[in-house]
C-alpha cells in the first residue's frame, strides 16, 4: 500500500481489525480507527503509531446504534478527511437455536453484519469513484459459502456481505474502486467468546486439520489479496476447499456437518 494513503477499519481494536491495522500502519498509512471502548482504542492507536503510521485518529462509535456510521461520515467530513481505504471488519456472532435467541441481539448483529457495513460503504463509495481511486474491504467469511443451524443469523449475515461484496465488484469495475471481501475461516480472536462458541466442535478442534487459524496470518492473506486486486479471498487452503464444498456439495450433507460441530457443546 503506497504510503500516505487514508484507511478507516472498523473493529480495530481487536483480532483481524487490529492485525489489518498494523499491517497499513507498517506501509505508513494514516489510520481511523472504529471500535466501542474509548481506552483499548487509544492504546492500540499509540501502538500504529510507534509502528509508522503518521497519524491514527480513534473514533469511538458503536456500529450497533443505527445513526453510527453517518456520525463517522460527518466527523470525516469535519476534518476535510478523505478515505483511500475502507475496512468494515466489524462484525459478531451468536450461538444457539434461533427459536431461543434474545431479539436484541439478533437486531444488532444485524446492524453490525449488514446495515451499517452497507451505510459506510454508500457514504463512502460515491467520493471515492469522484476520485477514480479507493478500496473496500469487506470481512465476510467461510460461513457465507453455507447455511448454518444454530448459528443461522450470523452465517447469513456473511452470505449477504459475500453476495453484496461480489456485486459492487462488478459494478466499481472501469471507476478506479476495488471491492475485496476477505473470508477467512475459524480463526482465534475474541469473537469465539463473544458469539459464545468456546465449548463448540470447531474452537475445540486445535490439534486437527481444523484447527483456528491465528489472526495475524488471516490478515496478512486478506492485506495480500487487497493489494493484488482479488475479489474474494479466502484465507487458507483447507478454507478454500471447505468453501468450495460449501457451494459444491449437497446443502443436505454440509449443513449435516455443521449441526454436528455446533451441537457438539451440548454434549458436554
């Protein structure tokens, strides 16, 4: 990434986020950074700092309210900022059967996943194409490749992002903007927690063929692929071949061994 250049990430204080953030800090980028907590935001923005970015801006916003990212669109605008690059990496999952889902939840992955990632990228997109130059780099996942009982939401909200991202691809084609959507597979980072997975067949798989990769190695595949111009980068090759079979084999035989991993913890 030539240095200079303008990058928001979202979710930047933790896991792929933070490892993407480092890696455009480390190409001397100026950084704006997006997360909830105001303190682990400003550590990590001294941090890219100490790491060559010239500037790192942490804007506390919570991607969850609906008013959000048009908050970070004004603040920009304020400041006469323009992005290069914008990274929507936020995002969350929720474990269990969606009939005993807590609503609340479920609204604001939503939110999270899809709705504010679709308003920063309208808010953003049209001055990049302006331009004739930018970057939009979308966090989907492997599990946008499949259906996934009892943890359906959040797959579907990485099929929409996949689905989304692949779309405005063809569409920024001949403007000078390149969309990515990076889908990395397990991968250890804080979400396990947060989307309650811990005791699940999949985090508990660490001395298999399945074993979580580490985010850093996640984020430099994606950076790499950024950069090449790909479309969709699937990190991994046991990744790429369990999204091929997402899209290639029966749905019935893949949502089976899905089931199987995410029902594991009730055994236990």
């Amino acid at each position: 990434m030539t240095a200079g250049k303008t990058v928001l990430i979202t979710g930047a204080s933790f896991g792929i986020g933070l490892e993407m953030a480092r890696l455009f800090a480390r190409d001397q980028c100026h950084l704006i950074l997006v997360a909830r907590t105001a303190d682990r935001l400003t550590q990590v923005a001294e941090e890219l700092k100490g790491l060559g970015a010239p500037s790192a801006l942490p804007l506390v916003q919570d991607l969850s309210r609906s008013g959000a990212a048009e908050n970070i669109f004004r603040t920009l605008a304020e400041q006469n900022l323009h992005l290069d690059v914008l990274v929507n990496n936020a995002g969350f999952g929720d474990y269990g059967a969606y009939a005993e889902t807590h609503w609340p939840t479920v609204e604001s992955m939503v939110q999270v996943n899809i709705t504010s990632l679709l308003h920063l990228t309208r808010l953003f997109l049209p001055g990049m194409i302006a331009r004739k130059q930018g970057r939009i780099v979308n966090l989907a996942s492997t599990a946008a490749f499949q259906p996934g009982p009892y943890m359906a939401v959040y797959y579907a909200s990485k099929a929409f992002v996949l689905s989304f991202s692949e779309a405005l691809s063809k569409e920024c084609e001949g403007t000078g903007v390149i969309v990515t959507a990076i889908c990395p597979g397990p991968t250890a980072t804080e979400f396990q927690t947060r989307a309650n997975v811990l005791n699940t067949g999949i985090a508990q798989n660490q001395k298999s063929l399945l074993k979580m990769m580490e985010a850093a190695a996640v984020a430099e595949m994606g950076y790499r692929g950024m950069l090449k111009g790909k479309s969709v980068v699937v990190t991994g090759v046991l990744n790429r071949l369990g999204a091929w079979s997402g899209r290639h084999l029966p749905n019935v035989w893949v949502m089976a061994a899905i089931e199987k991993f995410h029902k594991k913890r009730q055994q236990n």
